[in-house]
C-alpha cells in the first residue's frame, strides 16, 4: 500500500471514529440530562459516568459487563486523544478560519452576539470535557 494510501485509509478511520463518538456523545447528552422542554434548561451536559449508568440501566447490564465496558470505553477515550492529538492543530485552524469568514459578513451587532454565542459554546463544551476528565 502506498503512503498516500495509508495516510488516506488512516484519515477515514480517524473521521468515522470521530463521528461515532461525537455521535454517541450527542446521544448520550439528549438521553441523560433534563427532560424538561424549557430551552434554557434544555441544554444536557454529557459526563462518562454518566453513559456508563446508562448504559447498565437501560441493557440490563450485570457488574462484571458493566466494569468492561466502563474499561472498553476507558480505552476508546484514550485512543481517541492519542489520534486526534496529531490533527487537532489543523481542526483548530478549520474552525478559527471559518469563525473569521462568518465574522467578515456580520455587521457590529451581529459580530457581538456571535462572540457571545461562541463564548457560551466554549464554556459548555470546556464543561463537559471536565466533567469527562474527572473520570
């Protein structure tokens, strides 16, 4: 296999691993916060032990499946960092570029409440990547 290739091959891997564990993150979020429908108490903030609780409740899980997947999902956590350490300079750049372009057509108004929202965004996610560290 060629160098392009492998790099290719690895690069899909990396984003369909990326996506499942946003994705399971979203989920875990939606189905383990507030049912309340108010949106200001909407948002959910995802934590592992929580997932972990989930998931023993809710596919009957005895304790010696529930200390495993607590370790598969110890492991996933931990190859997940170790892959996404060597591209998350180039997503950072991604994402400050397209914040820069969406702030380049917003009117002074609008540029502030973008920030603003930006910065509400950060502190959740920063939340929640605590909340996953305490772990």
């Amino acid at each position: 296999m060629t160098t392009s290739r492998t790099k290719s091959v690895a690069l899909a891997f990396l984003l369909g691993a990326f996506i499942t564990g946003g994705s399971l993150g979203f989920a875990a979020g939606r189905t383990t916060g507030s049912t309340k429908k108010d949106k200001s108490t909407a948002s959910r903030e995802y934590t592992y032990s929580g997932l972990v609780r989930e998931l023993q409740r809710d596919l009957s899980l005895s304790d010696a499946q529930t200390a495993a997947v607590d370790s598969i999902l110890t492991w996933r956590k931990s190859r997940y960092n170790e892959l996404m350490l060597p591209i998350r300079p180039s997503l950072d750049s991604a994402r400050d570029s397209a914040r820069t372009l969406i702030e380049q057509r917003l009117d002074g108004t609008q540029r502030e409440a973008f920030i603003q929202l930006r910065n509400r965004m950060s502190a959740q996610t920063d939340s929640a990547r605590a909340a996953s560290k305490e772990r």
